[in-house]
C-alpha cells in the first residue's frame, strides 16, 4: 500500500492532469467507423454551392428583402442588414456547416453531440424549419395558380390593355388567394380555396421529386433551379431601369432615413431575422448540406461564399423592385411612399406590370411566374432535407426506404398547408411569418449557447467547480435579463436607457465579484492555478475547444469567431427578442399579440403558440432527454468521448480513452 504521501503526489498528479489535458479523443474518424455511401455526398463542391445558396436564394430575396427596406429608411436598412450579416449570420452558418461535416448528420444529433440534452435544440430547429415550409409552398401554389390562370379566358388579366399597379394586386388578392370572400370586418376564413389545394398539391409533387432520388440528383437540379432565376432576375432588372421613373425609384432605394435606426428599434431584430430567413439558418437546412460534404471541405470559406453570394442577389433584386416601384408611381403619378404596396404585393403588383410593357407581354409575365417557382422551390425541398435526414439517420426510421419516408414528410405537410388554402390564408400567412421571428431568435440564441456555454461543459465544471460555472453563467445572463426589464419597462426612452446600462454595470460587477471570491477559494485549494488561466478556462476554454476540433476537420477556424460565438451573438439575439416583443403598434398595444390588427383567435393565438411549440420541445429535452433517444444517429463518425484516470496501487497514473 502506498503512504500518505504518494496517495497525495498522486492526487495532485490527477487535478494536474484533468486540468491539463483534453479527456476526448482527436476529432479524426477512427479507423472503425466506414465513410459513409458516395450516395450521400454532393456530387462536386460546385453542386453543393448551387444547393446552399439556392436554398438561401428564395421568396424573402425577391419579396421580405425589398419590403423591409421600402419600410424601414430606404438605404439606411443596409447599415443593421450588413452588421447582422458579419457578426451574426456568417458565424452562425460556419457553425451549422461545420458541425455537420463534423458530425455528419442533421441538426438533432449534432446538437445532441454535444451534449444529449440538448437534441431538442436541433429537434426546434427542423421543426421551425417544418412549419415553414407548410405556408412557403403555398406561395409556390398561389404563383402555380397565376401562371395558369394566364392561359385563360375569361380571368387572364393580362391579356387586356396596360394593367396599373394596384389592379395586379388586387387580381392576386382577391382572384388568386381568393380573399374576395374574405369578411372584412372579421377577417375570419370562409372557404378553402379548391384551385389553390390542386396547385399546393402540385408544388409538393415538385418538391417531392427534388428530394426523392437522393443528394447527388438534388445538386444537379439546383443547376437549373438556382442559374436560370438568376439570368431572369437580370433580364427584369435591365427592363426595369430604363423605364421612365425607374431613377426616382434608385434614388429611393439608396437614399437613407437614418432615423428610423432610432426611431424604430425593431428594425435591428427585423435586419437579423431577414438573415435568418434569407441565409436559412437555424432551420436545420445548412447543417443538412454540410453533412454531405467531405468532411476536410474549407467550413468558413464555403460558408462565405453562400452568404455573400446570397446578399448580391438580395441587392440587386432590391434595384429591380425599387426601379419598378419608381415607374408604377410615375404613371400613376404619385410617390413611392403613396403607392401603399407592401409584402407579396411588391412583387406580384410591381413586375408583371412592368414584364406587360414588353413585346409579348404575356409570355414575359408567364415566365416571371415560372422563374419565382424555380426560385421557392430550391428553398421548399432545402427545408425538407434538413428534417429528413434526421429522420433517415435514426434507428427507428434509417430502415425505411427513402421515397416513402420523403412521401410520408411531404404528404403530411400537404395537408398542413390546407389551413393557408383558404381565403384568408394571406392572413394566416402573414402571422404565423411574424411569430415565427421570435422563434428562429430564440432557436439561434439556442444553438450559439450550446456551442458556446454547453460544448465540454462537464469538464469545465470538473477543473472549476460548478459553483463558480454556473455563477458565471447566471451573472452573464441575469445581468442582460435585469438591463432588458428596463430597458422595455420604463416609457421615458432616455431614462430607460440609463438605468437599463447602469443596472447592467452593477448586477454584472455584483456576480463577477462572487464568481472571483469563488475562484480564489478554488485557486488556493488546488494551489496550481494562476488568475489568468483561471481566467481562460472560464470564459473562452471550452468554445476554444469546439474551435480546435473543428478546425482539424473543416480547416481553419478564425479566433475572433469563438468569441461571436460565445460572447457576442446570445446576448445580441436575447436583447433582438425583447426588443420585438416591445415593440409597439400606431395604437400603442405591444404587437406580440396584437400584430396586424388580425383577431386573438385563431391568428394570434396560432401565431403565439408557435413560439410556445418550440419552447416546449427545447425545455422537454434539457429535462426529459430520453423523449428524444430515438433520435440518435446510429453510425457516428465521432468516437466517444469518455475518458477514465486510473491509478496503480503503485501509485502509477494511467488514462483510458475509449474510442
């Protein structure tokens, strides 16, 4: 038996060791573990390429982008939109590339990687991404149903003399979603509007088809899918900007209100979910496609590519919606501002009166409809691949052949989409769209944490202690909680901002003062560590740590992204959710709950529970984790990352990791 003295060496040795040293195997594949079919890979990067960015490029490139800038100060949009674009959508997006080339599977086991509690995480993110793909395909039937409606008789607007601005879009409302039978005093829905359930039905055939045949046929469809909208996109922006008026509209679109940055706080968060939306992150999508990259791909390059290439294509489309504005309000001779078209109507009220002007109008106008079909459908069956490779990577469903869990998925959403084939399926639309904001905020603050606060968090709490761990944790986020509760309590907007910063300087100084007299007593125990690198394992060790693994499979892995991650994007994302859910109507009522003026039942109450939905299955998984075992990806490429210190009687250490 060794002495006192050994046994104590030998314990000092262990702290050194745990403290020191990484208790998990490199992130290469061990040589247990087969790569996996060819039949999952892209078939060249270029393939993925068109894929990502023609998911990322859809409705909200053509439509939301346009809308918010026409809403919120012309040019001065562009400062927020390109801040959430560098420091919160381009990290976000290495993030979900990158976990899935180095998990290889979707958004549920990646997150469930990290740690098990953490499935439902991934499982909100699919399912956000699900609930959204039920009303984007019904965009997709209402442009089926306009295009075929063209070819007729006696409804085929276009067939007649010049057609203005607001008669396009009052055909769209009222003939193509059908809102003509829509009460306008209560708004509640009539009638399901038949001809748009046959063209919802032929969309998911559509969508169904790109996802049926596997990812390698997938990427050679976005060919198509992604490069003619572009080439048509250019042929309508050389239209629209020789028009007479189309300068004024230009000049609207640059020119900047600066004081709506001010004025109206919620165009930040409208800026950061617009990069949500149009990147198509947090919705499982982009974790889907990493997946089916090598894993040695470049993650940061690949992913600047996508996110670059998808605001050009917002930029422009912007020129041609605003030069096409600026035509419609000299021929109606009025201002842009007068013209009262917003949302769909930008584009459905804007360009088939311009594509009308041209010789052939008609055909032009068809093949507008035809290019907006081919723009949403890369972007519907993108959402679909990020939930069905979740589901095919499961024990319980990996044994069903594809086509028929592809049909089981889209069949299911047919029928969800139903509830927008009615007349009032604008409305529906519109609101579930609005609370589905708040969803993907509290989705990506999600994902950054766990990233950032979750990733090796039990090794953090085996070298510091839980006590000073989790202090941290809750002086970080309490103090933010406790500045938003001024911030958006207190009407005075000066006095709200000073005592919501000096609450936050005090609550933040109070917690770190505690977390310090923890790490001091904690320091003088184990007698090894300097306040420096006490320092390092508390704020940075662990994410540091997902930067390293990473980095050794998707190449490299900037630091500063470690810290966006861990630092910069939760809080940012938090303060974006209070300051949506403060946000105000012109009556002065909060618009969560209020929003548009629509009615508590069924809108806003559908709307609400959206974002209680995917509360739930967040909350359910930290504190229930076996309701979604079944999840767990059967093959992972990742070893385990359990280690075991043992030591001899001879007092010798040893470390067993299993792989």
């Amino acid at each position: 038996m060794p002495n006192r003295t050994d046994q104590n060496q030998t314990s000092i040795v262990c702290r050194r060791l745990s403290l020191s040293r990484r208790r998990r195997p490199p992130p290469s594949r061990p040589p247990s573990h087969a790569p996996p079919p060819a039949a999952r890979r892209w078939s060249s990067r270029a393939a993925f390429y068109f894929a990502a960015v023609g998911s990322a490029v859809g409705f909200g490139n053509v439509w939301r982008f346009p809308a918010l800038v026409y809403e919120y100060g012309g040019g001065a949009f562009f400062v927020p939109y390109l801040l959430a674009l560098s420091f919160v959508g381009l990290p976000i997006l290495v993030l979900e590339i990158s976990l899935g080339q180095y998990y290889e599977t979707g958004d549920v086991e990646v997150f469930g990687g990290i740690n098990r509690r953490l499935r439902g995480v991934g499982l909100s993110s699919i399912a956000c991404g699900y609930m959204i793909v039920t009303y984007y395909s019904m965009l997709l039937a209402w442009v089926v149903h306009a295009f075929f409606d063209s070819f007729g008789i006696e409804n085929n607007i276009w067939a007649g003399s010049y057609v203005t601005g607001s008669e396009a879009n009052d055909y769209f409302q009222n003939r193509i979603i059908g809102m003509e039978t829509l009460d306008p005093t209560t708004l509640k829905p009539t009638r399901i509007v038949w001809e748009n359930v046959g063209c919802s039905l032929f969309a998911w055939a559509a969508i169904y088809l790109c996802i049926v045949f596997g990812i390698k046929w997938t990427g050679r469809i976005t060919y198509f899918t992604m490069g003619f909208p572009i080439l048509l996109l250019f042929v309508m922006l050389g239209r629209s900007v020789t028009l007479e008026g189309a300068d004024e509209g230009i000049r609207q679109y640059l020119s900047s209100d600066w004081s709506v940055l001010v004025d109206k706080p919620e165009v930040w968060s409208k800026a950061v979910t617009q990069i949500f939306f149009s990147i198509g992150i947090a919705f499982g999508i982009m974790t889907a496609y990493g997946s089916h990259c090598h894993r040695d791909e470049p993650a940061v390059l690949n992913s600047s590519v996508i996110a670059i290439s998808n605001s050009l294509f917002s930029f422009v489309a912007g020129f041609a919606v605003f030069a096409t504005l600026g035509h419609l309000a000299h021929i109606e001779d009025t201002s842009i501002e007068d013209l009262h078209i917003s949302g769909v109507g930008l584009i459905f009220g804007s360009w088939p009166v311009v594509l009308g002007t041209l010789p052939g109008g008609q055909h032009w106008i068809r093949l507008l409809f035809v290019m907006l079909f081919l723009l949403g459908l890369d972007s519907a069956f993108s959402f679909m691949e990020g939930f069905l490779i979740c589901l095919a990577d499961t024990a319980f469903f990996g044994g069903i052949d594809k086509k028929y869990l592809s049909l089981g998925l889209t069949f299911v959403a047919w029928l969800f989409s139903f509830l927008y084939a009615t007349d009032a399926g604008l409305i529906f639309l519109d609101s579930i769209d609005y609370y589905l904001n708040f969803v993907i905020l509290l989705v990506g603050f999600a994902k950054c944490f766990s990233a950032g606060w979750v990733y090796n968090l039990e090794e953090q709490v085996d070298n510091l202690g839980a006590s000073i761990v989790f202090s941290y944790m809750a002086t970080t986020f309490g103090s933010l909680f406790f500045a938003c509760i001024m911030w958006f309590s207190i009407s005075d907007g000066r006095s709200a901002l000073i005592a919501g910063f000096v609450g936050l300087g005090i609550f933040y100084s109070v917690g770190m003062a505690f977390v310090c007299y923890l790490m001091n007593i904690r320091k003088q125990e184990l007698g090894m560590w300097s306040w420096s690198s006490m320092f390092y394992d508390l704020t940075l060790r662990n994410v540091v740590d997902l930067k390293d693994d990473l980095s050794g499979v998707v190449g490299h892995i900037p630091i500063v992204w470690a810290v966006l991650i861990k630092h910069v994007i939760p809080p940012v994302l938090l303060i974006l959710f209070f300051v949506g859910c403060a946000a105000t109507t012109s009556t002065g009522q909060t618009e969560f709950g209020h929003y548009g003026g629509y009615p508590l039942l069924p809108y806003q109450m559908l709307g609400i529970l959206t974002v209680v939905f995917a509360g739930f299955i967040v909350t359910s998984g930290i504190f229930a984790p076996r309701l979604y075992d079944a999840f767990k990806k059967q093959n992972s490429p990742i070893p385990s990352k359990d280690a075991t210190i043992r030591v001899s009687p001879a007092g010798t250490v040893t470390i067993d990791i299993e792989a």
